[in-house]
C-alpha cells in the first residue's frame, strides 16, 4: 500500500509542467513559489541587434506570510559591457490577490543592442535576472546564451545512473533521464552541526527539463511521519509525507561531471561537484563512463558563422579493443570514432573519415551527450571549428544558411 502510495505521488509530480531554466549561480524562493525560465527570442539574435528576453513563472496561492502574488513588474535592464546583462524585476503582493487563482506569468524584456557589447570572446553571453523586492534581492538566476552559434537549444543527454561528490562522500545523487525530461534524487542527511550530528537520511525529489546545459525544477523533501508513539504512520498524507518546497538544478560541465545542488540555502543553491558512481565492468556493454556516440549524427565545420563542411553519419554500438579504449565504427565503414576514456571519466575522442583524412577532436569535457564541440581538421592546413550534433537537433545558425 505504501509503495504504490508513494509511486502515485510521484507520478503526479512528473507531470507537473515545471519550470525550467540553464540555470548558473543563484537559487530562487520556493517556498514562495517562484519558478524562474529565461529565454531568448530569436533563438539566435542578430548579431549587433536588439532581441527579446522571456521571462515566466508561477506563484502559489498564498505565500507564508499571507499575501498573494499577482505576476511581476520589471524594474530596470542593465548592461554592463564585457561582463553580463541585468533584468531586475520586482513582486507585487497584496492580500486582495488571494482571490485569485494561483498567477502563471510570461512576460517580454527588450533588450538593447548594446548588449552584444557584454558578449564574451567565445561568443557567450550571461544574462542575469535578480528578483528584488526593494529592499533584498529574493533571487538571482543567471543564464548563458551562445550567440554564435545558439548551443544553447541542444539539450545536454546524461542517462541514468549514480553519481557521488568527493565533498560529500556518503551522499549521493540519483539520475534518470528520458528525453528532456530529468528526475533527480538527493540522497542525504539532515546535518545539524551545532549538534555535531549527522541527523536523519533525506530524500530529496526534482523534477525538471534539460535546457541547454542545465536543468532547473522545485525539489520536494520526503519524510516518512510517525504518530505519538514514535511509531510510522500506516496511510501518511501527501501533505504529511512533503515536508519542505525547495529548490534543485544540474549543470553539465561534462558528460562524467556535474554540478548539482537538491536545495537552498539563505535563497542560494549549494552546489557540488559529482561524477559517476562505477561499481561493475562486463565485456557484454561500455561502461557507464564511455560516451554514448551510437546514433545519426550530423558534423558541422564552421569558419565564424558560416558552416563550410557538413556530413552526416551514423555510428553503430560501440566496442573496447583495448583498456580504456572505445571505438564505433559507422555504416558503411568510412567514419570510425575511437575514444580514450579513463574510470574518472576524463579524456578524449577523434572522429575520422577514412576516405579523406578529415578528422573532428575533442574532449570529454566538450561532450554533453547530443553535443561536441571541438576542432576540425580538413586537409593538411585546414582547421575549423567542429561541431557535432545529434539527430534530430540543429543549432539555430542554420536556420538562415
């Protein structure tokens, strides 16, 4: 009865259309319900033109102080020139919006010109969007838009697994990913360290889609309930079982390394830094630390913007030949890609076509799972930014080519 209690609770938590963001620095107000996203629009702006911010979010029905949120007023937009853009926007809260449903906001941000002139070398751009109530600054949540060549519309892919953190060696994470889609689970204790205690075990639930690099949703605390005598409540409520709202979000530094945080602190988000859990080895599949290249691909050469070599291919499953060394070949036979992969999760890879020599190198750290970015080589002399991209994706700068 407990089991399949609790696989109903989190079945309607799946479906909940949570809020997603490429979420950096920063955390936001759950407990009063602020779910922040943060969009472009065009997906790719032109280059030294002006362009669209969206922002949107909810608000609970009644924030614990007693007032009600009607949808947010924006403040003021700051560019600050090789550096980042700044969106302040301010609450608005009275108790007569209690009447109210529940608000869902989505609002539009002009944002000027000059905030290309706060675009980095690399062509990225950080747009930070600060929740202010006047007085204290209740969120800061902060985004990284490439504006070359728009990465930031392929979803980073990390499967499903365990992962540990070196800084928190006996808590883990639990992920699993389908799609966009990312459940991820904070296994942890509840520390007290003026008691120089480790406290009770803590689950932490979130749920959220992938956007970018980053993945961004509400996290729920479970906690089982006990009655008078100390003893586990039998049928425990959905109120009974959540404790606590907060908030959690994964950043992708890397296919094998993460940054994650299951909650906030004083509205910050305490991230860790995580890698794979490997705990088994077979000759029948790659081990968990192995990139994921089997699929259709589609590698891109680019000169700037402009995209001078295009192919596409599909590797197949991949094998080992030698330790730590991981190869797919595709049909046909003409591409082969061979990764050198440590346990930690570190290495490289090089994709090559056999017919022409063409080769695209790059690192485990450049490979978020549908996206590698790396370098080109075509010819003796020809470099070129490389880029390859899994299907069905396609990166905006192709929209107009």
């Amino acid at each position: 009865m407990r089991a399949l209690f609790s696989i109903a609770i989190l079945i309607a938590f799946i479906s909940n259309d949570l809020s997603a963001a490429h979420f950096r620095e920063g955390g936001f107000l759950a407990e009063q319900g602020i779910l922040d996203s943060i969009r472009i629009e065009p997906r790719l702006p032109a280059q030294g033109e002006s362009f669209t911010v969206r922002l949107s979010g909810s608000w609970p029905a009644a924030s614990p102080d007693g007032y009600c949120y009607a949808p947010l007023t924006l403040s003021q937009v700051i560019v600050y020139p090789g550096s980042f853009v700044k969106i302040t926007s301010l609450p608005q809260h009275d108790p007569d919006y209690c009447d109210q449903p529940p608000a869902s906001w989505s609002f539009d941000v002009p944002i000027p010109a000059s905030a290309w002139d706060a675009v980095d070398e690399n062509g990225n751009l950080l747009i930070s969007h600060s929740l202010f109530t006047g007085i204290n600054q209740l969120t800061d949540i902060n985004q990284v838009f490439d504006m070359r060549l728009g990465t930031h519309e392929i979803p980073a892919y990390i499967g499903s697994g365990f992962w540990i953190s070196d800084e928190l060696p006996n808590e883990g994470i639990l992920i699993e990913q389908q799609g966009n889609r990312v459940l991820f689970y904070g296994l942890g204790y509840d520390r007290d360290i003026n008691l120089n205690d480790n406290g009770e075990p803590v689950w932490q639930l979130v749920a959220g889609e992938m956007y970018g690099n980053s993945t961004l949703g509400k996290s729920y605390r479970f906690d089982w309930p006990f009655d008078e005598n100390n003893m586990p409540l039998e049928n425990p409520t959905e109120t009974e079982l959540i404790t606590a709202n907060d908030s959690g979000a994964i950043i992708v530094k890397g296919y094998n390394q993460i940054r994650v945080f299951t909650r906030t602190h004083n509205n910050r988000g305490l991230y860790n830094d995580y890698k794979r859990i490997v705990f088994g080895l077979d000759k029948s599949r790659l081990p968990v630390y192995a990139p994921p290249l089997d699929g259709v691909w589609t590698l891109y050469g680019f000169d700037g913007q402009t995209a001078t070599f295009t192919t596409t291919m599909q590797l197949l499953q991949g094998s080992s030949q030698a330790p730590n060394q991981y190869q797919f070949a595709s049909t046909g036979g003409d591409w082969l890609a061979t990764c050198n992969v440590v346990s930690a999760g570190t290495g490289d890879c090089i994709v090559q076509r056999a017919s022409d020599g063409a080769k695209f190198e790059f690192l485990m750290t450049d490979f978020q799972g549908n996206l590698a970015i790396g370098t080109l080589g075509i010819g003796e002399s020809n470099t070129l930014d490389g880029v390859l991209v899994r299907d069905p994706w396609e990166l905006p700068v192709l929209e107009n080519q």
